[in-house]
C-alpha cells in the first residue's frame, strides 16, 4: 500500500512539473509568439541583439527592440500589446517573418540598415495601424504590390530606399490620405510617375528607371521636397506642374533627358542652377543656357519684305504700298514713286551675283594649285623612300623575343614587319622637330611629362622596334623597344580622341599627376593630325588576365596562393590610392591589372574614358591617317590577344565586357547610367578578388545569395569547396586568412552599394587577414 502510494506522490509531482511547464510557455501572449516566429526566421544576429528574446516572458515589452502599450483588460496576458518595433543597424540577416504583418496593433515597424532579403510578405500589408515603415538599406527584391499597399490605411512614413524593388510605382498611394514622407530611392522602379499625392510632404524617387514624362499636376500644397533626380523622365516641364507647390520647395529634376524651356513658375525658378543639371537640352531660367527665340519670331513689324538675297536695295526704297488717298496708312500724301527703277536693282543684284562667282572660281583655283603641290612633294617623298627598303628580319624579332622568354608574358605579334626606319620617320611626325611644342607640317607634337625621365624625342620613339600587345576598346596598345634597349607601352587611340590638344594635354596631365607604386607611370603622350599616342611604362609580365590565360603547350604561369592575395593587396593599395585623390578609374577587370617582374599588380586603362571620346563604334584608320604605330604588319594572335579576355574568358566573354554594364566585372548599378564612383571600383575589386581565390568568376545567383554564415567548420569546409583546385595544398594553416578574404570579396560585390566597405578598409581588412602571425620570441 506504502508503495502505490509512493507511485501515485511520484505521477502528482510529475504532471504538477508539466503543468507548471505548460503553463510558463502559454504565458507569453499573442504578439510574443508572433515575435518569436521572426527571431527564428534570422539567419544571422552577430550582434546578439535579439539574445533577450525569451519564450519563458509573460510578455515581450522588456524585449531589445521592442515597445508595448497598456491596451488590454488588467490582468490578462494581453493588457499590454506590441505597438513598435526597431531594430536598425543590427546586421539582421534573413528574410521579414510574414507574422510581423499579424501584430494587430503594430504602429511603427524600423528594420533598415540591415542585411534583410527576399520579398515582403504580402501580410505585412494587412497591418491597418501601421504608421511607420522604414525597411531602407537592405536587399528587398520584388514589387510593391498595387492592390495591397491599400491596406496601409493609417501609413505616414514609407521609406524603401536602397534595396532591390522593381515594378511600377503603386498608383495606389495617392489612396493613402495620411502619407506623408515616401522616399523610394535607389530601386528600380521604371513606368510613370503617381499623381494625386496630395498629402505627401516630402517625395524621393531618384536613382531609379523612372520613365514617360512629367504629368500635368503634380503634388499639393504641402509638398516641401520632390527629388525625381537620376531617372530617365523626358519631354518638356508641363507649365502647370507643380503649379501647386509652395515656393519654397525643393525640386530636383537633375540628370534626367528633360528639354526644351523651363516654365516661369516661382517654384521652379527658386531653385539651384545644379538641381536642373543633367539635362542638355533643357534651357531658360535659372540655368544660364537661355533658350533660342523662334525664327517666325525674330523679324520685327512694319520692316522690309523683301528676300534678304537682294541685299543691295537701298534703305530709301520704301517698299510699303501708298494709299490712293490723302493721309494713308503710310503717312505720306498721293505723289508719284520716288527711288531706283526695277531695271537698276536687277542691274544691282547682276553685279553682285557675278562678283560672287568670280571670287568662288579663284578660291577654287588657289585650291587645285596647293592640292597638286601636296600631292607632288607626297609622291616624290614615297619615291625616296622605296629606293632604301630595309626590312627587319624574323631573326631581328626574334632576338627581342628571347630578351623576355623566360617570364610569364607572351610576347604578341611576332611576325615580321616589313617598316623601315625611313618609312617610321615619314609616318609619324612628318617632321617633328623637337618635343617642346613646335608643330610640323602635319601639326604632330610629342610632349615628355615625366620630369623624371630623360626627354624622349621624336626620332628615338620613331625608330623604335614596335610588336602589338592588345586591343583594349578602339584603341591598340605596342611594345616600343628603343635603340638603347628601354622599353615603353605606347597606345594608339587614333581619331576617336579629344578634339582639341589643350583638352587632350590636360587630360593626360591630369592622369600622370597620380604616382603610386600600383598604377601605370605616363611618360608623355604625342599628338598629331589622326593619330594620338599615350607613352606609359612597360610592365613586363602582362596582365592578370594573361596568367591564367596559356596556350596549349605552353609552361602554365602558376600563381601561388601567396601570390594572389599580394595581388589582391597592391591593387585594393592602388585603387585606395585613386580614390584618396577625388578619383574613380571604373574599368576594373584582370586585362587592366598588369603584373611586373616580381609579380606585383600594376593598375592600368586609368583615365582612358576621359581620352577616348566620340563614336568608339566607326574606329577606322584610313590610309592617310595611318601613323608608324597603325603601318606594321604584325598583328595580335589568338595567343596574344589574352591579354584582353576575363580570367578564364572566351572571345564572346571579351565582347561581353566590353559592352559596358554586361561586363560581370561592373556594378550592376551601372544600367542606370548613374554618375560614377568609388563604390563602382569596389564591386569590380569584389569580383576580381573571388576570382583569384576561386580560380572563377561566381555567377548572379551566388553573388545574390552571399555568404551565408554558419559554424566555424561549416564555413571552413566551404573555404575547401570554394578555392581554386590549383592552390588546396597550399590552404592548410591559412583557412581563417581565406575566410575573411572570401567574405570581403562577397561584400564588395554586394549589389547594394551601400553594403560593399570603402577601398580603404578593404585594404585594411587584407592586410590584417593576410598578414604573416606574430612569432613568439623565446
């Protein structure tokens, strides 16, 4: 009996624990549990800032984050109800909980500055009290659904800005009667602008795809700040737009393709010259571009009618018809006709066709006569020249070739060129006297920059023995070896440059002003009537691109791990360095990475945009504008033209990233035609990092996806994984050095700018990672 007793003691005490138990886990009312689901849904929480979090809580108003207010009947689990939660600038990483959208009484709702992805929940539009929604800076994909954002009944503050959000702008936010500040910066939302928002004080919509033109009424009384700034809005300024909005306003309508006249509205002529940048063909007050008045316009009253080609009628000649009455509207009384007879101004007019005629058949015999004196001293020059062939042999070439054999470079254009030094002096400068400015007959001018070298003159690059090395664009890059054995990189940029040489002078000036041990030195630069010359360095060891790049049967150009990251460095050391001095070089990809003898990376191509202009399509040298460096026979091999493809690239890949924003090296944010910057450089820098240590180039969806976070050897087995096959062996012991240069690559390549880290604490973070550790000294 004592027994059963005991039992029955051990079974109450038993299921009195799991009744205690049941009843601590329903304590936590609704939104707690609500909560709860969106603390697991996060991925990642580095900072701990939802460790408080507790299922044990009765509610979650002491929670990080989180705020309640008294609604309920005292005493119940619900008297206090969730009413705001913020969280910004935590590191969050996940997607936003489709529970968030079921707290009933949720009013503000602050989750920006953080890693957020994928789509919001369609939930989270069912949240009728909602007032605040601030989810800026993250990577929120997908749209902003018409028919839902509706339901947002009670809305005030909308900002999305910096994420991924595409689709048209929701027509129905001209629904929501509370909205007040909407920012939707930095997206890619395209279509038409809203109408109808009234109520809204402050509107962001620039650095989108915003399309169509500026609708007739704009905006209410109450908008203070309109940003359309960075779209591609066209067509002209409606005269009733914003026709409503206070003078005081902000109105930003730059860099858009708006044109014709700005409206005489003092809302618009308050505003700054630079908020209507951007727009070339816009005009009028208070740009300083006045617009042009109409030719119907332009002739006065009461003036001649008579055809401006007669222009010998006298001023006297009254061509106005006189009144057959006293006093008529001429003012004069009914007398006979005075001035010259219609015989006399034909006689006039006769005259002076024929004095024309004359002075165009003598400016066209002066022609004629210069042409064939031009054409004789041509051809009694190319006579001269043909009597004195000397032909470099494929010996000659090949003794150069042997000088550079044993480095990792393939020498390009090996075949034999048929150029003599006679015909090299004929073809450049047409006789270039000295480098200091003097012209020659063709107006050729060679310019030394670098005081530091000695002065290169035009004679000595003329006879220079010359092998193309690559195509980069319209322009051709040679090998120039002097006389004396010195080697320079000359690039032919032809007759798509600069127009004038002052701009092109400052232009190169401009460029060879940044010195730094990780981009390419210019030396000087030459200019003639069709063909422009740049004059760099020589970097021995080709490019980045041409390491991995060999033909079959060829030694491979091993890069050891070690190797890499020093790469990595000196070019994250360079572009830290361009961006220090106010500039961006926005063509990063491993053909414009150079290596030098001791393979440390040399930044090139940097300011080429600027010295390249015009139609880079229609590049052609025609046979008068054919310089020494465009006459040689040799040309760039399959082998040899490596040197322009991606790492692992094919001749399509080449193409590719030649196009621009199709390049896998570009920021995507490229495609919107944006002003660029520093962050552009630091996406290339991300993509050409992951590729050094993976050996290729990640595609969208691995970008997208970044670096998921996980345990520690997790994330060491997906180092093994991901490395480049060629560099395993050398992985043990320096597994923490590839994981934190992995992550900087992924974050440098995040897609959205603000998230990828300043070249500066890029260089930062792999010279910590990659640094040798400290040796302990006995």
């Amino acid at each position: 009996m004592s027994s059963s007793a005991q039992k029955l003691q051990f079974c109450w005490r038993v299921a009195s624990m799991f009744v205690l138990l049941l009843g601590s886990t329903l304590a936590l009312n609704s939104d707690g549990v609500l909560l709860l689901s969106f603390k697991y849904s996060i991925l990642s929480d580095p900072l701990s800032v939802l460790e408080s979090w507790n299922y044990n809580d009765e509610t979650p108003c002491s929670w990080n984050g989180v705020t309640c207010t008294q609604m309920g009947n005292p005493g119940t689990p619900d008297m206090f109800r969730v009413t705001s939660l913020v969280l910004p600038n935590s590191q969050l990483l996940g997607s936003i909980a489709s529970e968030l959208g079921s707290i009933e009484h949720l009013h503000s709702l602050d989750l920006s500055n953080n890693f957020f992805n994928g789509s919001l929940p369609l939930t989270l539009f069912n949240a009728s009290e909602l007032q605040v929604l601030s989810l800026s800076n993250n990577v929120i994909s997908g749209d902003l659904p018409d028919d839902l954002v509706s339901g947002l009944k009670s809305l005030q503050f909308l900002n999305v800005s910096d994420n991924a959000l595409a689709g048209k702008v929701p027509e129905n936010l001209t629904s929501l009667q509370n909205l007040t500040v909407v920012s939707l910066r930095s997206n890619y939302f395209s279509g038409n602008l809203p109408t109808g928002l009234n109520s809204v004080e402050v509107l962001d919509l620039s650095s989108n795809l915003l399309n169509g033109t500026l609708p007739l009424d704009f905006g209410g009384d109450n908008l203070r700040y309109l940003n359309l700034s960075y779209n591609k809005i066209s067509g002209k300024i409606p005269v009733d737009f914003v026709k409503r909005v206070s003078e005081n306003s902000t109105i930003d309508l730059s860099f858009n393709n708006l044109s014709g006249p700005i409206p005489d509205s003092q809302a618009l002529l308050n505003q700054k010259t630079e908020l209507f940048a951007g727009n070339s063909e816009l005009c009028g007050k208070p740009l300083k571009s006045l617009c042009a008045i109409p030719s119907t316009l332009s002739t006065p009253p009461n003036t001649s009618s008579s055809s401006p080609a007669i222009a010998a009628i006298p001023r006297t000649f009254d061509t106005t018809p006189v009144s057959n009455t006293p006093g008529g509207p001429n003012g004069t009384q009914n007398q006979p006709q005075s001035g010259l007879k219609p015989s006399t101004i034909a006689a006039i007019a006769v005259g002076d066709l024929a004095g024309i005629a004359i002075l165009g058949l003598v400016i066209l015999y002066v022609y004629q006569v210069r042409k064939r004196k031009l054409l004789n001293t041509t051809s009694s020059s190319a006579t001269e020249l043909e009597k004195k062939p000397e032909i470099f042999s494929k010996e000659d070439i090949d003794q150069k070739v042997k000088s550079v054999a044993c480095s990792c470079m393939t020498i390009k254009g090996e075949e034999t060129s048929t150029s003599s030094d006679s015909d090299q002096d004929g073809q450049v400068g047409g006789g270039v006297q000295s480098q200091k400015g003097e012209q020659s007959q063709k107006g050729g001018v060679l310019v030394t920059i670098d005081g530091d070298q000695a002065e290169l003159e035009l004679e000595t690059l003329l006879k220079a023995s010359a092998y193309v090395l690559g195509a980069s664009g319209p322009s051709i890059v040679y090998k120039a070896v002097l006389e004396d054995k010195t080697e320079l990189a000359v690039r032919r940029i032809g007759e798509s440059g600069v127009v004038k040489m002052r701009d092109f002078e400052s232009q190169v000036r401009a460029i060879a002003k940044l010195k730094h041990p990780n981009l390419v030195r210019v030396r000087g630069f030459y200019w003639g009537d069709h063909e422009k010359l740049v004059i760099y360095d020589y970097v021995s060891n080709g490019s980045l691109a041409s390491t991995t790049n060999r033909r079959a049967g060829s030694s491979p150009c091993h890069l050891p791990l070690e190797t890499r990251l020093r790469i990595a460095s000196g070019v994250a050391r360079g572009l830290a360095y361009i961006h220090e001095k106010k500039h961006v070089h926005g063509n990063i990809k491993p053909s414009n990475i150079l290596l030098n003898s001791d393979m440390e990376p040399i930044i090139s191509d940097f300011g080429l945009d600027k010295l390249v202009l015009g139609n880079l399509g229609s590049h052609k040298a025609s046979g008068s504008s054919r310089g020494y460096f465009d006459s040689l026979k040799s040309t760039a091999t399959r082998e040899g033209m490596h040197d322009v493809l991606p790492i692992g690239g094919s001749p399509a890949a080449a193409m590719s990233s030649s196009g621009g924003a199709s390049s896998p090296y570009q920021a995507p944010e490229c495609l919107k035609n944006l002003k660029p910057n520093p962050k552009w450089d630091v996406y290339s820098f991300g993509i050409v990092l992951l590729e050094l240590l993976t050996g290729r180039i990640l595609s969208e969806r691995e970008l997208v996806a970044q670096w998921t976070p996980g345990s520690l050897t997790e994330e060491k087995i997906r180092v093994l994984i991901m490395v480049d096959v060629a560099i395993r062996t050398e992985v043990e012991g320096r597994e923490d050095a590839l994981l934190a240069c992995l992550k900087l690559g992924f974050n440098c390549a995040s897609f959205a700018p603000q998230k990828r880290p300043t070249m500066k604490e890029a260089l930062q973070i792999l010279d910590k990672s990659t640094s040798p550790p400290p040796t302990s000294s006995n």
